[in-house]
C-alpha cells in the first residue's frame, strides 16, 4: 500500500496510524451512518480537544453509526499525499473523506479556516457547498466560531450551533431517515430545518448597501427559522461523558485525562467571548465527576488529569472534589492539575494540595496593567490581589509565574501599557520580600501579551481594533520599559490577529478571499512558521476585499452585523449596555452575587445559572 | 519488589512508534493492567523500566525487551494475559522472566537479526559476498556534529540471501554501535551494480549478546 511507503518518509508517521489505546473499530457490514470528524489542525493538537473525545465517543455508542477522524496533515505529508496521488483519510480505516456520508469540522479558531478548504481540497470535495454532487457528503460545523459562521458559509451545508451532545444524535437520525429514500439533498437539509440549532446557509441570502455593510438578511426558504438559537445541556450529571478516552502513542499537547467540571462563567469579562457564548453556568457534581475520573484513571493508565473549566476555581465545590481526586491519584502516582485559577480566590490550601504530587509552574491573567482597563474589561481583579496570590506562591516554593496580558484593548493608553511593567515589577518584588529559607532559589517571571481582537457576541463586538503599527508600537515601548533580570516578556505578532479578526467579525464576502488564499497555498496559519500574511493580502487584493472594514471601524448599534441571526441567549441589548458600562469603567458584579439579566435565563429556561 | 525482563513485539502500524513514545506508552500499559511498578523518589516521580536496545522507525520485531521493576512477584502468565489486554494493537508480550545475574545484560549485546523484503531487485549471493568480502565499506553516517564517512563493514557479520525476494542480515547492535539494516542495503544498491533494493520492509527476529545468547 503506498500509505506505507510515504509514512516512512515523513516526520513524525505515528500522526497518521491510527489504531491507538481506546480507538473503535467497527465492522462496515453493520454501519448505516458513517461520520467522519476532522479538526482542522494537526494530529497533536486535535486529539487534546475535549469535545472531539466526547462527540467521538458519543457518535461511536450508536450501534449503526462508525465516526472516525481526520486531522489535517502536516505540510511534509501533504506534499507526499498530492504527488502520490493519495487522498485525504480517516485514522480508523484509511477511508477516502468523499466516501463518507457526514464530514463534520470543528471550529475552534478563526485561523485554521484555510486548513478546513486544504482539507476539503486534499479530499477532492466539491468545496463550494450549493455545488456539492447528489453523492458526495454533506459538510458540517460547530464549536465556537460557528457562532459567526458567514465567513465560511459557503463551504458547509449546514452549522451546527452549541452543545452538540443532544443535537448530532437528532441529526444523525434525519440522516438515517432520509439516506435511502430517493430524496434528494436539499430535501435532508429542509428536513434538518425541524431541529432547533441547526443553520443551513444557503437558505439565507445577504443584501449590501454601497458602503460594505450588510443591509438586509433574508431566508430564501420560509421553512427556515428567522433566528436560529443554540443548544445548551441542562443536566450535566445525566449527559453523556466518555468513560474511556483514545490514548494516543505519541505526545499530544494536552496529554491528560480531561475533566469537564462545568460548562459558562460567572465572570462576565468583557473581552471573553467565551463567558458569553457559554452560559449560562452548570456544573457536573462532585460525585459525578469522582466517578468519571475513577473510570477514566483505570481505562487510560494516564498519568496526569486536568480539572478543566472556563475558571475552575469558580467550582463551588472544589474542596470536596479536590479532597476527593487526591485519595483517587495519590496512592496511583497521578498528578492533578488545574488550569485557570482566578486570582482572587487562590488559595494557599489549593496550591499546595496540587503539588503534593508535582508541582507545576504557576500562570496569572490580570490582562491589563492598569486598575481602571481592568474595570474598563469587568476583570474583577486587583493588584492587591495578584500581590497576595503571588506571596503565597513564592512561599509555597514556586520560582516560576507567568503573567498574561492583553494589548489593545478599548480605551487602552501607553500608560496601561506601563502598568503592565509595574505589576511584573511588583510581582519579582514580592519574591524577594519572601523569606530566604522558603523561597525557592531561581525567579524568573515571564510577561505574555497577546493583542486583542474583538469577537462576536461580547461587549466589545462594535469595538475597532489597533493597527499593525499601533500594536507594534505599544509592544516596542513594553519591551523597553521592561529590562530587568528576571523578567521576560513574550509577545504575538501583530498581523496573525489582524487575520484573525478579520475572519470573527467577517461576514459572507470573505468566502472568496478564503478559496483564493486557498489556492496560493495558505495553511497553519495558527503556525508561525507557515503563516503568511503577504499571500493573504494578495488573497484580499484579488478578491476585492478590504480587510480594515472588518477591523479598523468602529460599528454603529443600529448596523446588522453578520451574525445577528443567531441567537446565544445573551441579549444584543445587555452586550449594548456592559459596552457603555465599559466606557465609562464601571464593573459589573458576577452572576453569583447579582444578577444582570443577560437574557440566558429568559432564552433557555430558568432553574440554570449554577 | 523483583525485575523482570519482558519480552515483546512491535507489528502492524505500531512499528511508526518511536522509542521514546513507547516508554510512555508501557507505563500506561501497566497502569491499565493495574500492575504496580516501582518508582524512584523525589519530585518527579519514574517508573523504574527500561526499554532494551533501539529499533529504527518503521522497522517491525518480534523480540524487544523491556526490563521493568514491579512492587510485587506474581503468577507470569498472569501477568502477561493482563498486560497484553491493556496494551494497543501491534504491541503484544510474549514472554517474561525474572532478571537474575546470568541474564544478558544490555552492555554485553553485540548483533541483531533482521530480515529485509523488497519488491525491488535483489543480487545474487555471490554478489553479496563479495560485496562483504571488498574490504572497507564506507557510508556517509549521521553523527551528532553533522555528516562522517564512517566503514561499516567491521559491524556486518552475516548477509544471506533467502528466496528471490528476502535477505537475512546480522547486523551489530550494541549500546554503542548500532548498524541499521536500512544504510546496509543503501550501501548495497551503491556498490552492487544489481541491486535496487527498493521499498522494503524490515524485520528485527533476535537480539544476541556475545555468549550469542538471546536476550528474552
């Protein structure tokens, strides 16, 4: 098989085998439905996401239904693909991706668009999807950017928005209705018209006044809904949550057990699109989750696992569930991690029951260097508080802190800016104030900063975005404010989130300078090294397209943006106000403490909010 | 606590694992089993195993050996039908003995058996052996400070043909010297007028030390 012949030539061939711990096999004489699931990014990268684990395993519990995956393959094995003539494939069965019967990709950046089309390109699927044959798959999508999903409309037949634990099984379903009914395609995707969170986009049509801005959206098919809402989860306990997970042979980003302690956030931070396209806030139960996790250890043999949540620390039961997974791990040599901890509730007791199997370095996010941008973004936090968490950690032995910032954020001055260099400061300070005898002998505190780009469906969707030159500009005085031995400071380059603000706040238009960009050979462009810009301004010249109007304006309220036509449950009016509440830097309590009437509770139901 | 060496196989698609990834991939294995190894102190915490003598990428075998510490003696065969249910396609235990001071120890191994088939064209014995018998045989090699030209004909031991379309090879394999099949049959369709030993897959079948010992 030439399969064989090319995996002995490229790097790292375990990407494409297959046949690891825990992955299904199934016999085709009894499948009806096969789905195959493709993340746009590599091997390693795609088998960390926790909701590929979930749907996998989900789809896989359905007698008929074979869902295997696909990943996108890394530049040296797609060049031996395409001169072998080889097809893109699924792990499980080395099946051709046109041979399926659903393609679904998950949406998880805005920059892995470009491998969605390579993907679709390297398996020879029509790409644009109102061309697409009678026999060839239906293409779909979900995950968080398909709460904005105009910019790749045209390629995917239909969305899939929210939680999609409910939902694929319901789509699955009309599928096994309609495959072998004679009916023809546009009949399946009238008849996915039925299930609430389900967007066909092709039965939609935009309409542009002379200025770019979109002046009308109208469905072309009365039988498709004016706004489509997303699905949600309501009890988390009773949901399906995989048992065992797929143990890959070789090293994958996030190389752990994950698990899922609740889904939204309280917090409310203005920036996060996803405290919002999440709530409302449920939680699984500690015991719940002590059985999960006790399955999980047994049937992976991992040697570490995550307790993952938007802000985990906001887990109301934490100490019981902490108290809980150590009489689980310890004895087992397991480490247990936490991956978000707000500073302000930190605490002593926390850190170091985590460590007392290993310790791990420590990460804070002010994201904004000065008292009144953090007020300006609802980061509920102070200085103080970042002052506290770190004396605590310096005595508790930690030597390494990292420290996430945000550059570019509404309102933002070079003082700000500044601030960010005072808190790093501050922050060394503390480690020399800790006694000698606890602390441990190396500091080092590493600044991060990332350039903001506004997204759908938060406070900040009408904002405009900093320039190059701008970012640039404020990235430079950072790096000379900060000199100082122990501190070093990291920062994103200014064009990738030019990029990808482009594409979260674009709309239908951009479909043409994807499928141009596509064939100049764009891809990885989450990849630094593979991430070019030139060959994307090319792609906007040719396709007439100017990326500053996605970017550098500010929108008006009464403007239509491109995905006003789905519906989050967070009202446009409560995003309206935290926006003018933003500017005049007043915070906004948690959900906990007050609520704000987002709309989620009005939109889904009450009883929710945990 | 008592150290047993573990013999086992790499088949199938698991020959694209690398070795590195299999020192993982075995201390998940014996989590699974819930068989307990024995770790070393501190803060990071080890299993004590350790896996025999490196195999390339791509190549499949059927005799590596993995020298493992458990925290107690048990029933082998028990052990082994434990361990080869948690273990991945391709990666199977065949066999497992105590490690006692007359088992061969990883810095006395000196060769490996290998047999390598192609679809592509083999020379005639004759060929081979006086390719074998020519003298020095010098290959560009990898080194850690980049290209050396280096004679690989001391670390042939044995070249046979089998059939029209299968080698046998004893090749040195030893902790520090570790002669791939792969840049022998390179220097084969280099020097041997007849060869083109093309697409061919390999097979590792003994591990010998200088007793000319099995190692499991």
């Amino acid at each position: 098989m030439s399969l064989n012949k090319i995996l002995k030539r490229v790097q790292k061939p375990a990407r494409y085998i297959g046949n690891e711990y825990g992955s299904v096999h199934k016999n085709l004489e009894d499948i009806s439905v096969r789905f195959a699931f493709c993340f746009p990014d590599t091997y390693e990268v795609g088998m960390s996401h926790l909701g590929m684990k979930i749907l996998y395993h989900l789809l896989n519990n359905e007698k008929d239904v074979y869902c295997e995956r696909v990943f996108a393959p890394w530049v040296d094995m797609e060049e031996e693909m395409r001169k072998e003539g080889l097809e893109l494939f699924s792990l499980e069965t080395k099946t051709p991706l046109k041979e399926f019967d659903m393609v679904g990709f998950t949406l998880q950046y805005e920059m892995s668009y470009s491998n969605i089309l390579n993907m679709l390109d390297l398996a020879n699927i029509t790409k644009i999807a109102t061309e697409r044959g009678e026999n060839e798959p239906f293409v779909c999508a979900g995950g968080p950017c398909a709460y904005n999903p105009e910019p790749i409309a045209d390629f995917v037949d239909f969305f899939i928005l929210g939680e999609g634990e409910e939902v694929n099984l319901e789509v699955i379903d009309a599928y096994r209705k309609w495959k072998g009914s004679g009916k023809t395609r546009k009949e399946f995707l009238e008849s996915l018209l039925l299930i609430e969170g389900i967007y066909v986009p092709q039965f939609y049509d935009a309409v542009y006044n002379e200025d770019g801005t979109i002046k009308a959206f109208t469905k072309n098919n009365e039988k498709a809904p004016d706004k489509i809402k997303k699905r949600i989860i309501k009890d988390m306990d009773s949901i399906f949550y995989p048992e065992e997970i797929i143990v890959p042979f070789m090293e994958i980003v996030h190389d752990r057990i994950t698990l899922e302690l609740f889904r939204g956030c309280i917090r409310g931070c203005r920036f996060c699109q996803a405290g919002m396209i999440y709530r409302p806030v449920r939680g699984r139960s500690p015991e719940r989750l002590l059985d999960l996790a006790e399955k999980l250890i047994k049937n992976t043999g991992y040697e570490e696992i995550s307790m993952s949540s938007l802000s985990t620390s906001d887990y109301p039961e934490l100490k019981k569930l902490t108290d809980g997974l150590l009489d689980l791990t310890e004895k087992k040599k397991i480490s247990l991690s936490l991956p978000s901890l707000r500073l302000d509730s930190f605490s002593m007791e926390l850190m170091q029951k985590v460590q007392k199997v290993r310790k791990s370095g420590l990460t804070f996010a002010p994201e904004a260097g000065t008292q009144r941008l953090r007020d300006v973004i609802n980061k509920g936090i102070t200085e103080e508080d970042l002052m506290t968490a770190s004396t605590t950690a310096f005595a508790g032995g930690y030597g390494g802190v990292k420290l996430y910032f945000m550059i570019g954020l509404p309102t933002e001055t070079l003082e700000d800016v500044e601030g960010i260099n005072d808190l790093a400061r501050k922050v060394v300070d503390c480690y020399y104030n800790t006694d000698k005898a606890v602390r441990n002998r190396n500091l080092k505190v590493t600044v991060s900063t990332s350039t903001f780009v506004p997204k759908p469906f938060t406070p900040f969707q009408w904002a405009s975005q900093d320039n190059i030159p701008t970012v640039r500009e404020k990235q430079a005085f950072l790096k000379e404010k900060i000199r100082h031995k122990n501190i070093s400071y990291n920062w994103h380059d200014a064009e990738t989130s030019i990029l990808e603000g482009v594409f979260a706040r674009g709309d239908r238009k951009l479909s043409k300078v994807l499928l141009k960009a596509q064939e100049k050979g764009v891809r990885f462009d989450g990849w630094q090294e593979y991430f070019n810009y030139d060959l994307w301004m090319e792609a906007f010249n040719e396709a007439g397209v100017d990326p500053d109007f996605y970017n550098l304006r500010e929108r008006s309220y009464d403007e239509i943006l491109p995905w006003d036509h789905i519906d989050v449950g967070v009202t446009k009016k409560f995003l309206e106000n935290e926006n003018e509440k933003a500017k005049r830097g007043e915070v906004t309590p948690n959900c906990r403490e007050k609520c704000s009437n987002c709309g989620i509770i009005k939109g889904f139901g009450g009883g929710l909010c945990g | 606590m008592v150290k047993y060496r573990f013999k086992f196989t790499k088949e199938g698609d698991a020959k694209y694992v690398s070795q590195l990834d299999l020192v993982r991939l075995f201390t998940r294995v014996f989590k699974r089993a819930e068989i307990a190894l024995t770790y070393s102190q501190g803060f990071n915490p080890h299993p004590k195993m350790s896996i025999g003598l490196p195999l390339g990428i791509g190549v499949t075998s059927e005799c590596e050996f993995l020298d493992a510490e458990l925290e107690e003696k048990n029933d082998p065969m028990e052990i082994l039908k434990k361990l080869n249910a948690s273990a991945p396609i391709g990666i199977r235990f065949t066999a497992m003995q105590e490690i006692c001071e007359f088992s061969p120890k990883v810095k006395d191994a000196e060769s490996a058996i290998y047999t390598v088939k192609t679809e592509g064209v083999l020379p005639t014995q004759s060929e081979i052996d006086e390719f074998l018998k020519s003298g020095e045989i010098n290959v560009l090699k990898k080194t850690k400070s980049g290209e050396k030209m280096t004679d690989i004909s001391p670390d042939i031991f044995e070249i046979e043909k089998m059939g029209e379309n299968e080698l046998f090879m004893r090749l040195r394999c030893a902790p520090n010297i570790n002669l791939k099949p792969e840049t022998v049959v390179l220097a084969m369709n280099e020097f041997i007028e007849n060869a083109d030993i093309t697409d061919f897959d390999v097979h590792r079948t003994r591990i010998l030390d200088r007793l000319g010992r099995d190692f499991s």
